[in-house]
C-alpha cells in the first residue's frame, strides 16, 4: 500500500496542556497537512489551577484534552512530562527526567522545534525555554528552533531576530475547534463565569491572529523567531 512520505519530525515543547494550541495551533494544523508529523511534549499537568479537586483527576482531565485537540489537528501525539508547576528547573533534574528528554528527542528527530519565549509573561513558560535551550545546546542539536509567545496580544519590543509569518487562514477554524477541547480548564461553577470566560478567551486569540494576520496581508497568521 503507498504511504505517503513524511516530510520531517516538527517538534513542540510548551508548559501547559493548551499553550501549543493557543500558541500555534493553526501552524500544526498547516503543518500536518503538508506531510509533516508534529510531536508535543508537555512539561506539566497544570494540575495546580483547580486546588479543589484531586490533582490525578485534574491530570487525567487534561491528559484527554490535549490528546482530543492533537488528534483535531492532526499531531501524531502528546508527551507528558510530569513537572512540578513552578518549579521546572529543579524538578527537571530529578528522577531521571532530563534524560528521558533527550531519549525522546532524539527519537522524534525533529527538523523543526517551537517553544515558549525567553521574555514570555509566564514564570513556566520562561522555564521551559531554559530547558529548550539548555538541553539543544547539550545535545548539539541542528533542528531550526522557534519561539512563539502565548499572551503577548501586541508585542511592541523590537525584536532582532528573523520572523517566521505562517499564514493560518486555513486552518485557524481547526485551531478553534481543538480549543474548545479543552472544557477542564473553564470553571463551571457559575454559568456566568462560563459565559464570560469562554468567550473573552476566544476573544483574544481571534484578536491576535487577526491582528497578525493584517500586520502580513493575510486573514489570520501565527508569527514566531527564530533562535537558532
Ligand atoms: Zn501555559
């Protein structure tokens, strides 16, 4: 039977179950469907959000998300991680885990890698990038590696280091679907709170690829740097 030829491993390493979509879901989405395998890996469980509720059920919850949102847009799966929310670095180094790391790198063999920016506003997504970084520069690494940013709406830093602009306006309808994969991280507790959060959250990421979009003649676009 023919098989279609991959056209390389692309890698995606972010802290919480959601940042890849949120981040760039629309560029694996595109990615998916020219031939590439996307693989994720996933630092934390983000288990820390509902203190309430048993953190192996809040795992479990978000383990099943981020597989259903993958398969929505076309990843070849989700890899765990298991840190500690805050407190990735020195979690990293225990129990073998930096090691299993690279193990699993190395096995993907990306030719891509996408990861959280070194100035993002989130204390793990900072970390994650140290991680990255560290771990490619050990592992002498070739793969062409790119940050994308989560939450920065407008970035008015300048910024030195080459663009990458995918135009998403294909595939930005699938980045929303496998967003809406994600019902655990939404507080059902009062309808209201789902109202406004649901929709404000939307909110935001329309904005942001849109306003991407208009900055690189195209509907909607996801940009990222280049690092290395
Ligand atoms: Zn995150």
């Amino acid at each position: 039977m023919a098989k279609t030829m991959s056209k390389g491993a692309v890698l995606v390493i972010c802290s919480h179950s959601d940042d890849q979509i949120i981040g760039l879901g629309g560029t694996i989405a595109k990615y998916a469907s020219e031939g590439y395998d996307v693989h994720t890996i996933i630092m934390s469980f983000g288990e820390g959000v509902k203190p309430h509720i048993r953190r192996d059920i809040v795992s479990k919850a978000r383990i099943k998300e981020a597989q259903r949102a993958d398969k929505i847009i076309g990843g070849k799966g989700v890899i765990f991680i298991g840190l500690k929310e805050s407190r990735f670095e020195e979690d990293f180094e225990k129990r073998g885990i930096s090691e299993n790391f690279k193990k699993i790198i190395t096995n993907i063999k990306p030719v891509k890698i996408f990861t959280h920016a070194a100035d993002d506003a989130h204390k793990d997504h900072r970390a994650c990038f140290r991680i990255v970084l560290k771990t490619y520069k050990q592992m002498k690494l070739k793969a062409d590696l790119y940050t994308f940013e989560v939450w920065h709406l407008i970035n008015l830093k300048k910024r030195n280091k080459p663009k990458l602009i995918v135009n998403t306006s294909d595939t930005f309808n699938i980045k929303i679907k496998a967003l809406k994969a994600f019902k655990s991280q939404i507080d059902l507790s009062t309808f209201y709170n789902y109202l406004v959060l649901n929709n404000f959250f939307f909110f935001l990421i329309y904005i942001k690829d849109v306003w991407n979009g208009i900055k690189n003649n195209s509907k909607y676009a996801e940009v990222f740097y280049k690092i290395r």
